[in-house]
C-alpha cells in the first residue's frame, strides 16, 4: 500500500492555523487505494473542494498513546455487493465497509490543533507532499473533504 497520511497547516484561506489531516492515494495504486480515488466521484462541489456526505462515507480517526495517527476511511458498499465482513465494518454503523486504513506518526500539539474534517488527495506515488500541499492551496487540486463519523 502507497497511501500516505500527514498533518498540514495554513492550507484554509479562512483559518490558516487550521491543521487539516490529509490523506493521499495512488490512482494506480492498491485496490483499496483504487477504491477510495472512487469516492472523488460522489462528491459534491464546494469552494476548491469537493464535500463527501455522511450518507455516502466518512473517516475515523484515533491517535495512539504512542504518537500514531490511524484514520479509516469508511464508505456504505453498494448494493448488490453481499454483506461485508465483520472485521472490515465501521464500529460506527456495521454497514459501512472500511475501505482503507493508513497510519503515521503525528505531535501531540499538532494533532490537538486539527479540523474534524479530513482531506483525501488523489495523487500519483512520485509526487511530493510539497507538490501536493502547494497545488491544494492554489486550487490546482481539489480535495475530497471527509467528514467524522455520523455519531461523532
């Protein structure tokens, strides 16, 4: 798996000390990371963002003892698909199928300043995190804003 997970500040024009969790995938990556690029296609235009509604997906995040950042993201399978795995369920809704799961190390005082929201990037292996974050915050890419789980 080639998905990446990190911590970025001053990307919202309307907030710059906003610390958003941004999660990047391959388009040609995995199946899991194929799977969540899809998630692109269902989302709703907003300003140089696109939003993903609850009733479609979320992430779950959780921040480890020990520094580790772990965020899923989760989308409903369609229908059709059968009945997903208990293991591979949300523990917000047994409906919703995890589709991927990425981690990384984060600082605390990073991770107590970041938005509810997360962002997923869809962008090739070979690009910097530099190249993605300078191309966020011209607009060049628009993210996919996921937001917490329904129950949070």
């Amino acid at each position: 798996m080639t998905a990446r997970l990190w911590l970025a500040q001053g990307l919202d024009p309307v907030d710059p000390d906003v610390v958003l969790p941004i999660v990047a995938v391959d388009p040609e990556g995995d199946p899991a990371e194929r799977a969540v690029a899809r998630l692109c296609n269902q989302g709703y235009e907003g300003d140089r963002c696109l939003y993903l509604v609850r009733t479609d997906g979320w992430a779950e995040r959780h921040r480890s003892d020990d520094g580790t950042l772990t965020v899923s993201v989760v989308a409903y399978r369609p229908a059709g698909q059968g009945d997903p795995e208990p293991s591979d369920c949300s523990k917000h809704d047994p409906q919703a199928v995890l589709l991927l799961t990425v981690r990384a190390p984060v600082a605390a005082h990073m991770h107590a300043r970041a938005s509810r929201a997360t962002a997923l990037v869809v962008a090739e292996r070979e690009r910097s995190l530099g190249d993605i974050e300078a191309d966020l915050a011209t607009g060049a890419l628009w993210p996919l804003i996921l937001a917490p789980p329904p129950a949070a």
